[in-house]
C-alpha cells in the first residue's frame, strides 16, 4: 500500500493523546506517505494540542461518562446519548471522505464510536488498540475480540484472552526521545496521565539506575525523606497502577504496522 489512509483515535487526557502521537510521528517516519487523521474530543486535551501541532483531526462532541453524582453531572450523562449519537454521523461522515484502511485506538472515551464506526462498515476497517495501563481498559476490552492486534504496554494476556496481544511498551514522542519534554509541567519526567473515575496515573520517564554513594557535595535523604524511584509509580487516588518506564515508539507503532502486514 503506496498511500495508506490511518485513522487515529484517542484523547481525553495525556495518557491516551500522547501515544497517539507517537504512534503517528513514527509511521510518518517509517512511511511518508501516509495521510494520518486523528481523532479526538473538543472536551479534551488534544482540542489545545492537536491545533498546535497543526494536525490534521476531527474533534467529537463527546464525553466520558461521569461518575461523580452531583447535579452538573446528571445533566452531563443525560446528555451523553445524544453526544453520542452526533459522534457516530460525524464519525460515519469522516470515514466516507477519507476512507481510512486501519483504525488505530489509543483508549479514551474519543476512540470508542471512531472503532465502533470501523467495525460497522462493510467491509470492516481493520483496527489496532493500543493499551497504555497493566490493566486494560474499557475500551480495549470491548473492541479486543474484533482486533487484528492489541499493542500492550504489559503483559495483559490474563485479562484479555487473546492471542493476538503483543506486549510492545508505550509509545513516546519523539521529543521526548530527544530530551525535550515539551509539556507544560516542570517536571520533565511525566510523559503523561491517564485518568478514569476517581483513579488517576502518571506515566513517568525510568529514572537512573541508583548509585551505592551520593553525589559529591550533597546530603544523603534520610528514608522516607523523598519517594523511591524505583517504587514510586506515579499514581494518585485510589487503585493500584505498576510503573512505567519509556520504550522505543517504532516497537507499538512501526513494527505493529509492519506485522499487521502492510
């Protein structure tokens, strides 16, 4: 395939936008050629990024469902069918002018109606996932069964039950790859958050292997002074998370492409 059309789709929060981009930096490195649309919410982070960037996307009138009861939150869920069934037309619109032949999900409440809609067609777009967290979510989990492949971060093999899974690591930027972390935080370690309900993940650079002395000149922290770097995961709020270090993006996206036999 000379000039592959790929959709994108993720957003919502760091966690999901940023892999995405990568996912889509790498393939245009590897092939291009390639036209690549992304898609994503007009509620969420990538609505600021993707303009910046000057990327070509679709933003959804779509949200995450809320979970928080309170009565701005009611009113948002009501809402919600009707967002989602203004999503599937423009969605639906989108796939006939570009006319996509791979669908790659990212996670997010943005990805869900663009690999719905894939799976709709006839014949049926073919999709890859690409699952950021050690515990797959729920938008891996309900588009898993028709996928032709499940990029993990981790081995995700005992909660999803397909063979189909590779475990590739996370996608990173390659800005972040050269030493720029080019985010607005001033910690240049976060590459990114991911956030479901009340449960929130930072994704975080590895950070160097630990000498036995400290560094000439400074005072040695007493334990329990600062968070371990080898046991501090990033996370905050309730739930458990696993740390996460960066990987090369050509292993989930180029080789992924490459494996699916384009």
């Amino acid at each position: 395939m000379h000039n592959p059309k790929i959709i994108i789709a993720g957003g919502g929060t760091g966690g999901h936008l940023f892999p995405a981009i990568a996912i889509g930096e790498e393939i245009k490195d590897r092939f291009p050629n390639a036209e690549i649309h992304f898609i994503g919410s007009k509620f969420g982070l990538e609505s600021k990024v993707f303009p910046v960037k000057d990327l070509l996307h679709t933003l959804l009138p779509i949200r995450g469902l809320q979970r928080s009861f309170n009565i701005s939150n009611i009113l948002k869920n009501i809402a919600l069918p009707f967002r989602i069934v203004k999503s599937l037309f423009k969605v639906n619109s989108l796939y006939k002018e570009f006319r996509p032949s791979l669908v790659f999900g990212t996670g997010g409440y943005a990805s869900a109606v663009p690999l719905m809609v894939a799976q709709l067609k006839n014949p049926k777009v073919p999709i890859i996932l690409q699952e950021q967290n050690s515990f797959p979510g729920l938008t891996t989990r309900w588009f898993s069964k028709n996928a032709k492949l499940i990029c993990s971060s981790f081995d995700i093999s005992k909660e999803i039950n397909n063979e189909k899974i590779i475990t590739t690591g996370n996608p990173i930027r390659n800005n972040i790859i050269n030493g720029d972390s080019g985010t607005t935080t001033n910690d240049p370690n976060i590459i990114g958050t991911s956030q479901s309900g009340d449960t929130k993940v930072t994704i975080r650079k590895k950070p160097p292997k630990p000498t036995n002395k400290p560094p000439t000149g400074t005072q040695q922290n007493q334990p329990g002074s600062v968070a371990n770097p080898h046991t501090d995961t990033g996370f905050s709020g309730g739930g458990t998370s696993s740390y996460q270090g960066p990987s090369n993006p050509a292993t989930s996206a180029g080789d992924a492409w490459k494996r699916f036999g384009r």
